[in-house]
C-alpha cells in the first residue's frame, strides 16, 4: 500500500461484509483495543476492530501526553509495573520515534532530605529500565535548576533531580496505529456500534450484531473471539452477554489545563511530586504550549465526554501556583480537558482511585467473552500481547509468536525534525507538504501552525468524519486553544464537506455541533 494511503470507509465496510468470518472481532478503538488489533494482525489472524465514536475519542485522546515507567507507581512499591512500563517505553520510542520523544524531567528539591530520598528513588528508576532507559538521573545544583527551571520559585529551593521519560502525542499516535493496522490486512473502522452479541446454541459467542453510526444500516459479523476492549464502557458490553452481572470497572477522572508557555518556558517538564492530595502535577511541553495536570476523581457515570469539575480545576491552579512565579489564572487557561481512566473495581470499600493498579486484568466469561480491564497508553502493545496469548490458550489455538516488540507503526522515521511544525507526521510529511505546495491553501491557524492542507489530508488518509475529528485528534487543536479552535469551525467544515460531498446543511450542523462542544473546553 502507498506510504500515507488508508482504503476509504466504504471500501473497508465492503471488507467487512465479504468477510464470512473474522478470527478476532476487537470491540473498541482506544489504546488497548488499537494494541490488540495490531497484535492479532501482525500474527496472522483475520481481525475487525470496530469503535462506536471516532479512534480515540475517549480517554486515549486526553492523557498526560506522557510515555512513562510511572515514577509514582514505584512510589506505590509495584515494581513489576514499573519495569514492565519502562521496558514497553523503550519500545515504543524505537517503534514511533516521530511521535515519542526522550523529555527530560526535573523535580525541583527544597530540603536536603528530599534531594536523597529522590536522587535514589530515581536511579531505582533507572536501575529497572535497564537498557531501555531513555538517560541517567542526575541532582543538579541550585543555579542550573534555576537556569532550567525559569519562573518557578527560588525560595529554599536547594536543587533539582533530573531524570528522563517519554513524551508523545496520544491522538496522532491511534490514527497511525490504525493505519498500521489496515496495511497488516485488518480493518478498523470507526462510527459503527455494537448493539448485540449472538450466542452459538445460545452458550458460546459467535458474533456481532453492528450499527453504522452514519448510515444506520445494520450489519452481523461472525467471529470466533470476540475481545471487549471499550475502556470505561466494558460493562455495557459484558452486560449483553449477561444482563445480571456485577459491576467490574471504577472510573477515575483526570483533568490538564494548558497554558500559554510564558507561564512555564522551559524545553525540561516539571513534577510537583507532592500535591496537598498526595498525588504527583506534571508541567509538560507539548506543541508550543504547557500541559498542567492531572486529578484523580472518582465518577460515578461513564460519558464520552467527561466535564471537568470546578474544584479539579481550582486544585491544578494552585498547586502550579506554589511553584511558579508568574502564577496561573483562570482566564489564562487555553483549554481544558478531562479524560476517564478505567480501573478494575476496588476490592476495599475504603480504597482511593489513586491506589489502585494501573496494571491491566483480563476477564473471560463462560460464553467466551474476553475483556481487558485497567491499563494505560505506555503499555497499550504489551497489553494487546496478553490478550491474543489468553485467547490462543482458552480456545486452544496453536500459539504464535508476537510480533509487534519490533514493528515500526505507520509514519516511523529515524532523525526528526522536532522544529518543524509537522513533524508528527512522520514519513507522511512529505506528501503533507506536496498538497500544501500544490495547491491555493492557506494556513488556517498561524498561531497553532495548521493548514488547509492537513483538513484535506485528515479526510482522505486519515478516516476523519467530523469536524470535532479533525480539529481535536487529526490535529490538536481543541485541546491547545479551544477559542481559536471554534473561531476555524467553518472553515474546516466548508473543507470537508467538498472532501466527502455533503451539503450546506451539514456544514451548519457539523459547526454548530462543534462549537457547542468547544465550549466545554473554554473556562469563563
């Protein structure tokens, strides 16, 4: 297949209905449903991964943008999380490099007990990487804190322990994993819902029955494995294939503001490692502006798009005020955005959301229903592994070797240009540029650096539907300046509505829809 080249949506739903039957049929098209799609197919097997929104609409769009062993996990004493996320860290920086990049992190020190307790919890960190560590953790002295650290307070401030982590864009990183996805033979298609699982005999799971968002045309896959891997929603979906079953997921909220870089003008992220709830605050570069987050509520109700609440956004602002200098007001946020963390259900009643693991748990009912709990981006391959492993064991299929440990995802390409503005495209820059340089288009945001281009590109290469597909997870818009991102609504959707031969119509209701969602990214 042609670099960049992605077959059309309906060239993969014609896919979809030659099939007679698919090997594994994967229910959701966030991290951990994208990583088992990749390793199914990478293995030979015939796969469909399908997702009821867009790829990554959910909280695989609204992470940290951080690919990280977890320093607070080890914190926590669970080292063999921490090893298995540094190791899949590693992997992903060599597989991705122009999506994930060595980011160096300082933790700013104001006692000397402080400097030992995590000058030696870091070189653990190190220690546990091994050869997959991105750099050596070194203390660093009170004036090169300073001269690395500007605007952030000097009061007591006695030095800084510097370590190294990953840091990527999460959005990008899904589109380009379907892609890999679609050039390993499988398909992936996103608007088409699950509205029920069928039974063989009424006992063991021998399909789906499928909704087309768009279309509202039905459709039956059979498959003989079918993985539910729909994050903060595996629950409606185990709840098809037994109405009376317990709850097994909890989910936990995380808020980012971000703000202008003048608050934070450092190319080093800052940890706050110790918030007046105990959590760790991370200030992380990521396209020219500052990612200020997270929280850590428990929510009783999953939704596709999670609201922040105001005393998370209260707790973020005044914990980065006690460490920087110029401090952060509301009316200084560009964006703000919550995402949902799924964990298994706590077995204590007492147990806080920040306790418990991060690890991932996979559950398989007696109608063969196999569904993945808990997890997080960093270890989304690993997870995908684990999966195919379990169901090559419980249906006694002979078992392959993964093949993804090494597998370079769609874009991959060695010495990145991070100073150019599109270098998150990797090898597809190139013919990004050539239909930039073709054509009469124009940059429709200088100040976020997107251009015509890229909406023409989105549609043809990428699978965007949508406005909001575009201007939230093609490109970044949305979450970097929610204002500027509403103020290019109308003239994405006049972009696209050529692209995909729709009428005025849909261009007010894409726009509309849109700024009304904007909206809730604009704090007032």
């Amino acid at each position: 297949m042609e670099a960049g080249s992605i077959q059309s949506r309906n060239a993969l739903i014609h896919r979809l209905n030659a099939q007679k039957e698919w090997d594994l049929i994967v229910i959701g098209g966030g991290a951990t449903g994208l990583g088992i799609a990749l390793e199914s197919v990478s293995r030979g097997y015939s796969v469909l991964l399908i997702e009821q929104a867009d790829f990554a609409k959910g909280t695989s769009s609204r992470s940290t943008k951080l690919v990280h062993g977890g320093v607070r996990y080890l914190a926590q004493g669970d080292i063999q999380l921490v090893r298995e996320a540094s190791i899949e860290r590693g992997l992903l920086w060599r597989n991705a490099p122009h999506l994930v990049k060595n980011q160096t992190f300082i933790i700013p020190v104001y006692t000397w007990w402080d400097r030992l307790k995590y000058t030696i919890g870091l070189k653990l960190y190190d220690w546990i990487s091994g050869r997959l560590s991105l750099g050596s953790s070194v203390f660093i002295s009170r004036s090169k804190a300073l001269q690395k650290l500007p605007n952030i307070k000097a009061d007591g401030l006695v030095g800084g322990v510097l370590y190294h982590d990953g840091q990527f864009d999460d959005s990008r990183l899904a589109i380009n994993l379907v892609q890999t996805i679609i050039e390993q033979g499988g398909v992936a298609l996103n608007y088409m819902k699950v509205t029920g699982l069928a039974k063989d005999d009424g006992r063991h799971i021998s399909g789906v029955q499928l909704r087309d968002v768009e279309t509202n045309t039905a459709y039956f896959c059979k498959a003989k494995a079918v993985i539910n891997a729909t994050g903060v929603f595996v629950d409606e979906i185990l709840q098809m294939d037994n109405p009376t079953g317990t709850k097994s997921i909890t989910a936990s909220q995380g808020v980012h503001l971000v703000l202008d870089k003048k608050f934070y003008p450092s190319g080093d992220a800052l940890m706050i490692p110790a918030t007046s709830d105990g959590r760790v605050l991370f200030a992380v570069p990521w396209h020219n502006k500052v990612v200020v987050g997270t929280t850590d509520t428990p929510v009783s109700e999953a939704s596709l798009e999670p609201q922040a609440l105001e005393k998370e956004i209260a707790f973020i602002l005044e914990n980065a005020s006690r460490y920087f200098v110029q401090q952060p007001k509301r009316s200084d946020v560009l964006s703000v955005f919550a995402g949902l963390r799924p964990l298994a259900a706590p077995q204590k009643d007492n147990q806080k959301t920040k306790e418990i693991s991060r690890s991932h748990k996979i559950m398989v009912t007696p109608s063969h229903l196999f569904t993945i709990l808990g997890g997080k981006w960093t270890t989304y391959r690993k997870m995908g592994e684990d999966m195919v492993d379990r169901v090559e064991k419980e249906l006694q299929w002979p078992h392959k070797k993964t093949a993804t440990r090494h597998l370079p995802i769609h874009g991959s390409i060695a010495n990145v240009d991070l100073g150019d503005p599109l270098y998150f495209y990797g090898s597809d820059s190139k013919q990004v540029k050539a239909l930039m340089n073709g054509h009469s288009h124009e940059w429709l945001s200088k100040s976020l650096q997107i251009h015509e281009a890229q909406v023409i590109w989105a549609v043809q290469h990428e699978m965007a539907r949508t406005v909001e597909d575009v201007l939230s997870r093609r490109t970044r818009a949305l979450l970097l300046d929610a204002k500027e991102s509403i103020r290019m609504a109308e003239p994405v959707a006049i972009i696209m509505a050529k692209e995909l031969q729709k009428d005025e119509s849909w261009i007010k209701e894409q726009v509309s829809s849109f700024i009304k969602l904007a909206e809730g990214y604009v704090l007032r």
